[in-house]
C-alpha cells in the first residue's frame, strides 16, 4: 500500500475555505472502498402561505428562503411579505419546504420577527408533522398553541422565520 499522510501533517482549513462543494472521505469498511459525501449543502426555496390548503388570491412582494443541510439536519429561513392575502380561509400554513419533515418532535421555526398581523398573542410558532414539506402557523394561547387562520393576517402580512428540522 502507498503510504499516507498523517493527520498531523494535514493543514487546518479556514472556515472561509470550506465551502459546499467540499467532499468528505468515508471509508466503508464491509465494501473494503473510500466513497464521499458532500460536507452541507445549501440552497434557495420558494416559500409560500395557503388558508384552509388553498392560496387563491394569495400574491406577494417578497418569498424568500435559504437552507443548508448537514446530513439529515435542515436549517431553514424564510421571509413573506403579502401584497394580498386573498380570499382563502382557514388555517394558516407555510408550504414547499426543501425537505420533507422526518420527525415533529423536537422541532420549530418560530417568527423572529413578524409585522400586519392581527390578534397574535405570545410569538408564531411552527407544528411541523412527519412526511410533509408544509406546516402549520400557532400562536400562544393560555393552555396550548392556538392555529393561526386567515384573520391573522392582512394584506400587508410579514412573517420572517428560522429554525431546524430532521429530514
């Protein structure tokens, strides 16, 4: 066999040298071969609001969304801002998330920042459910989450969100 560096004579790179393009070196031991993987990923989405499952009228001045993904860890962030919220009602939810939700428990995105809504108490919160690229909008109530509906929201809504789920 050739012979390889030790670790020690390997250079420590910068974290501004490592970038998402980078592969990491796994050896397989039952295959008895190296195979690589990506370091994270990271990559845009089109994040977008739904009343009662149906976005009718719904249109936007800002859909924004970034992630990175570090094996089954997603990091995920968003912006909307509504220039309508359309006539849809029901239940709020945020739809197209890059990566279906593997587990609910243990994960939320909360709203860091929030502004045109109606009647919010406490902060908005996430219920993300297994096997779905949508989730459900909360918000605090006195003894549990209550959802959020159309009558949140108005036709100037912002919501900005950020958190991590499993994928």
């Amino acid at each position: 066999g050739g012979h390889m560096a030790a670790i020690t004579d390997l250079s420590t790179l910068t974290t501004a040298e490592v970038t998402a393009s980078d592969l990491l070196v796994i050896h397989d031991i039952s295959a008895g071969s190296d195979k690589k993987t990506a370091l994270f990923e990271t990559g845009s989405w089109t994040p977008t609001v739904s009343f009662g499952g149906s976005g009718t009228g719904i249109t936007y001045g800002t859909q924004s969304g970034a992630y990175v993904r570090i094996g089954t860890l997603i990091y995920v962030r968003f912006r909307i801002v509504l220039t309508s919220k359309g006539s849809a009602t029901g239940a709020a939810t945020i739809n197209n998330l890059p990566y279906a939700v593997a587990s609910s428990i243990g994960t939320n995105l909360s709203a860091g920042y929030y502004s045109g809504m109606a009647s919010i108490v406490d902060r908005i919160v996430s219920l993300m459910g297994g096997a779905s690229t949508t989730f459900s909008l909360y918000h605090g109530g006195a003894t549990a989450a209550v959802a959020l509906t159309n009558a949140n929201f108005s036709d100037t809504s912002r919501i900005d969100m950020a958190g991590k789920y499993d994928a």
